[in-house]
C-alpha cells in the first residue's frame, strides 16, 4: 500500500453498509473501470469539465494539485451497466445536491441543479460539508479547479450521507459538480 501513489477508493451499495469497496492504484485505474459502469457518461461529463477548466487561461492551478490524489465513490445502488440492462436507470430526470455544513443536515445549506462550480468561495459557501442528499452524480473535491481528494456520490433516484466524515471527507470542500 506504501507504493501507491494515487489510491482511489471506491464503495457501492448502501451508504451505511458498503457492498463492495475497490482501492485503484491510480486516478487511470479508477477512469478505466468507471467506463464500465451504468454512469460512465457522467463520469466522462465531469471529467470533460475539470479538463475544460483547467485549461482556461485564468485558471492558476493551486501546487496542491500536485500532490497525491484520492477518489472515493459513494451511492446507493448497483452501479454495474448489467443492473442497468435490467431495467434500472442511471437517474432518469434533473439532477440535484443540497449540501450541508453539520451531520445530520443540519447547518448551512446550498441546494442546487446540474452545475460547474470550480470554486465555492465565489458563492462563499467553503466550510466543511458534513452531509449531503444527491439525485445523479456529484463531485466534491477539497481543492478549488476540481483537484485534491475528489469524491463521486452517485443517488440513483436519491442518496442521503448524514455524515461524509465516515469516509474520511473531512475537510472543506472548495469545487463542486453536478450532473
């Protein structure tokens, strides 16, 4: 575990009982495997956003992006495209996220639709994000421009996580999507 440089942790199944959880050796790992899954066109969306980004001539990555990485998926149904063949879907209408400051959704709150936002100061919303309720697929990440420990929540029709602290997102979070 000392030589890997990128882990990626991944859970599915019940938030409160994880199903199954996979530790890639590399964020390429995780982007490979995440094509096979029911949600790889919102996987390759959001990575399509943090590209576009990160290549914006006002963008001035922060040093931080150069350090180790990590990816954490968390969601509330199979995520295989097999269940999907079977009938499921892969959220069948408007995504949302309302995100909150204490466990429990409690505190201050923002709730939100499909959105790109690189850096939640600019809507002064950067304290710690303890709890979440996802409809779709929601990225997180500890550093503004979508870099740092990032982590996915998929809510297939809809996820509550009282408490990210759980798994280890204990930090504040500084960008966010939602697709």
């Amino acid at each position: 575990m000392d030589k890997i440089r990128e882990p990626v942790l991944v859970a599915r199944g019940t938030v409160s009982e994880p199903q199954v959880v996979h530790l890639f050796d590399s964020h390429g790992s995780f982007k490979v495997w995440a094509r096979s899954t029911r949600f790889a066109a919102q996987f390759e969306h959001i990575t399509d956003i943090v590209t576009r980004t990160r290549m914006r001539r006002d963008v001035v990555l922060p040093e931080e992006l150069s350090h180790r990485e990590l990816d954490v998926l968390l969601g509330n149904a199979p995520i295989d495209r097999q269940w999907a063949a079977m009938g499921g879907s892969a959220t069948s209408s408007e995504s949302t996220a309302s995100i909150y400051e204490e466990r429990n959704f409690a505190g201050r709150s923002i709730e939100t639709g499909p959105c790109a936002i690189d850096d939640l100061s600019d809507i002064e919303f950067t304290r710690s994000i303890t709890s979440v309720r996802v409809k779709g697929v929601c990225l997180l990440t500890e550093l503004k421009y979508f870099g740092g420990t990032r982590i996915y929540i998929t809510g297939d029709p809809l996820v509550e996580i009282p408490d990210l602290g759980v798994w280890g997102f204990t930090r504040r979070a500084a960008s966010m999507i939602i697709v």
